[in-house]
C-alpha cells in the first residue's frame, strides 16, 4: 500500500512538471523556394521576395518551405498558389503565437534570360538559294572552346542592357570602309542590347552605330542558337552555350575609340 502511494504521489509529480514546461514560441520562416522553376526566395525579415524566369507560369507555383521546430504553417508548404498578386504566409508557434510574411514573386524581363557570359562553340557560314535553302557546298564550320575567351568567342550580357563581345580569333575588324588590325590581343566590341520575344530576335546595338538582329532559333538556361543575315544571301549561324550566370566586371579601357583600337595596347579585364 505505501509503494502505491509512492507510485502515485510521483506520477503526480511528473504530470505537474510536464505541464509546467514552456512551449516552443519560435514561429520563422527559414527557407522558402520552388522546385519547379529551382529558384530560392531571399528572407528579410518578414519579406520574402523570390524572382522567376520570363515565361514562368506564376499561377500554380508550389513552394516548399522550411520553418521552426513544432511551428505550423498556412498556407502549407507543397499547396500550389498563386503568386500574381504577393501572398500572406502565416506561421503559428507551439505556444500560439503568430507571424506573418508577405511572399513576393518577380518575373524577370525577356532580356533577363540572356544575364551572364556565354560561349560560341560553334559557327555555321553558308549561303541560301532564292528560296532560303542552304546551299550545303558552300557551307564553313569554326569550332571554339566556350570556356576560353584566350582561343575562343564570348558575348557577355549585364542587366543594364548593355554588353560586350571578347574575340580572340581575329586580326583585323572591319569599320565601314575602314579596318584596324589587332594583333595578339582580344577585339572588345561593347553594345546595348533587347530582346523581341515575341518574334524571338535579340537587337544588339553596336558602338558605331548599326543594329544587328539575332534570330534566336533555340533558347534554354544552359544553351543558345541564333541565325544572322551576315551578308546578302549568306547566314551566320551560331551555337553558344552558358559560361557563367553572372557577368564579370565591367571592362576597364583606356581612353579608347575604334580608330584607336591599334594604337593603344591590349584590351584587359578586371
């Protein structure tokens, strides 16, 4: 009877401390992100902002979502939402209490899917008949390693709208009736570019003056394919794949101008 009374008195006990402990009050949002597009949202604060490629469909985004130990969340993570208008996600701690976060999905420009360094691998050159068909006798084909702007052809995009093409591959370049001869070095021509995406053409706005338009044939995060009248009746047609997402700094030039380009050394990077 005395060890019943004992079992019992501790029992209580137990039951008694275990009320008393302090439920969980952490109610954080620690990562927020899509599967599909893979994009990570940033977290400050209580905002969470994330920004998606042009062309995503931001009316059924699904997030996944990692918050604090015995916290909920409403909207749950994997619930599909609609994200054109920001969204309020709300967290509830153990104890209760509550905090909201405002969730903000961007969509970048059509420009935006260009942001970065790519690299040509390779470029077709040949002529067309007077229907547009390729005359195959009169094709050329130059290869060149994507990775290296020492052997090879970079085009470079930044979100200013502004870039530049490194080519190493050249001796001399062509100004109207003019040419400069650069040798050894790397020929830098910088522009300002947009994109038409509803007719897939990529204008780049060259130094001195002339417009080029690129019909983007293929398009992809990692790979590009663009076709360019490169003379009358005869077509460029280039494979470039991504270098790198984010663009180098910009170039540093002494006080160039394209009738100088011979006179005043090596172009370099930062």
């Amino acid at each position: 009877m005395k060890n019943t009374s004992i079992s019992l008195i501790i029992v209580t006990i137990l039951i008694a401390l275990s009320s008393c402990q302090k439920k969980s009050g952490e109610k954080d949002i620690l990562s927020f992100k899509f599967v599909s597009p893979n994009v990570e949202a940033s977290i400050d604060d209580k905002n969470i902002v994330a920004t998606v490629p042009f062309g995503t469909e931001v009316t059924s985004l699904v997030p996944v979502i990692s918050i604090s130990d015995k916290a909920t969340v409403e909207p749950d993570s994997g619930v599909p939402q609609d994200f054109t208008h920001p969204v309020m996600y709300t967290v509830t701690a153990e104890d209760g209490s509550c905090s909201s976060y405002l969730v903000v999905v961007n969509v970048t420009t059509p420009e935006a899917s260009f942001f970065g360094v790519w690299g040509v691998e390779r470029i077709d050159y040949y002529s067309v008949d007077y229907a547009g068909n390729p005359i195959v006798s009169t094709m050329e084909t130059f290869t060149y390693d994507p990775n290296s702007a020492d052997n090879g052809v970079q085009m470079v995009f930044r979100d200013d709208k502004s870039g530049e093409i490194r080519d190493s591959t050249v001796d001399t370049i062509w100004i109207g009736n003019d040419y400069v001869i650069t040798l050894d070095t790397t020929m830098v021509t910088r522009y300002n570019y947009s994109f038409d995406f509803e007719n897939s053409i990529l204008y780049l706005g060259l130094e001195h003056g002339r417009t080029i338009a690129l019909h983007i044939m293929e398009q992809s995060a990692e790979s590009f394919v663009y076709e360019h009248e490169y003379a009358q009746d005869y077509i460029e047609k280039a494979y470039l794949r991504r270098v790198s997402f984010v663009p180098p700094d910009k170039l540093r030039f002494t006080d160039l101008s394209w009738d100088r380009l011979d006179k005043d050394g090596p172009l370099f990077w930062k």
